[in-house]
C-alpha cells in the first residue's frame, strides 16, 4: 500500500499525517494553541514518531508534550537542536515586502512564546529511511529557511516545512537565515520524483508550478 499523505490544518500552520498499513509518522506538532485538537488526532492513529521539519516554535511547541505524555520519539536534523531550545539565537533575512511583514510578525511571536525544552530522541540526517517506523519516507536535507530544515520524501510527495509557501500564492520562503542554500534545496526538490509539495503553510504545491517559481 502507497503512502498517503493527509494534511492537518491549525489555523495558518501545516502539520502531517503520513500513513501506510496502518503506521502513522507525524510531521510537525504545531503551536501549543493545536494542543487539544492534536491529542484528539492522536486517539484516532497509532503514531510512535514526530518528524519536525525545523526548529522554529510554529512547528515545535508540542513535541515537549507528545514525547512526556504520549511517549513519541521525536526526530529532527542535528543543526537545529539549539535553535529549537531558543528561536532567537539565530538571525533572520527577509525578501521582499511580504518578507519583512513575515519576520516582523515572526520576530514578536517569537519573543512572546515559551517552547517546552525537549531533546531529540533521534538526529536525521540527509538519506535516513523511516521505514523502522512502518512508513516508506526518507529525510531529504532542504537547509535555507533554516540551517537544519529537512523535508520528507515519499514515492510521488514531498513534505518541505517552510522552504515553500503557499497562502494565496505559491512561493519559496519569504524569510531564511540563507537565502543562497534556500536556491540551492529547491533545486534539489526539482530533482525529486515527486509530483506534489507540501508546504508548512498553505495549500499544495504541483510539480508544474514548482518549476516555475523565481526565487
């Protein structure tokens, strides 16, 4: 059976389901406002691993509560560990007037937001299988947005945290702290086989307007 890939809106945020016979990996945990909602997900599916895509707060803050009350590994790339304990130690570009709304909105959130600490239980890495957890994925780097940001593959999708954006149009990543390696993954997704992209925030992406953005 192919992976199937459903998406879980939190208001403007993305989390993920990715299942197969029955196995279910999470990627992302959202905001601490997603909390109750994303418990009620958590009855419904047997889920023994999240996948963080990066280490900034709208897609971190509950992995302190699924690792303490649910008993979930949680997984991220090793570049990120730090940022992740506080989203203030690294500093963030923006392009664009779109760009600067975004950080200047992100910046106060992040100021006013308290993560839970947590520590990975597993460190990924560019290549990593995901198949130890009953789901045929695999961890692509896709460093830019951030310097530990991944993605994750399946056959025909790819998962890409915040390297793209999609709210009222498809774009690449309005803020980076390294807009130079953000040109450099999305040229890695273009060499992907995958058909549709899934962004942290907004709808999917086809393959056909990838190939199409500027960034």
């Amino acid at each position: 059976m192919a992976v199937t890939v459903t998406r879980l809106r939190f208001g403007g945020d993305n989390c993920y389901l990715l299942e197969q016979n029955g196995n279910t990996i999470l990627v992302d945990t959202g905001r601490a406002s997603a909390r109750a909602r994303l418990s009620e997900i958590l009855e419904l599916h047997r889920i023994e691993l999240a996948v963080l895509t990066h280490g900034h707060f709208d897609h971190i803050s509950n992995a302190a509560f699924l690792q303490r009350e649910h008993g979930i590994k949680i997984a991220m790339h090793r570049a990120d560990i730090f940022l992740a304990a506080d989203n203030r130690i690294r500093s963030i570009d923006a392009r664009g007037l779109l760009g600067i709304l975004i950080k200047k909105r992100s910046l106060a959130s992040i100021r006013k937001t308290r993560i839970d600490f947590f520590r990975p239980d597993i460190l990924l890495q560019d290549g990593q299988e995901l198949n130890d957890f009953g789901v045929d994925a695999q961890v692509i780097e896709l460093a830019g947005h951030t310097a530990g940001s991944i993605g994750i593959l399946t056959a025909k999708a790819c998962i890409v945290g915040d390297l793209l954006m999609n709210v009222g149009f498809a774009c690449s990543a309005r803020i980076a702290e390294d807009f130079t390696e953000t040109r450099r993954s999305i040229e890695r997704l273009k060499c992907t086989t995958s058909d549709i992209f899934y962004p942290g925030h907004g709808g999917p992406i086809l393959r056909q307007r990838l190939m199409k953005l500027k960034v």
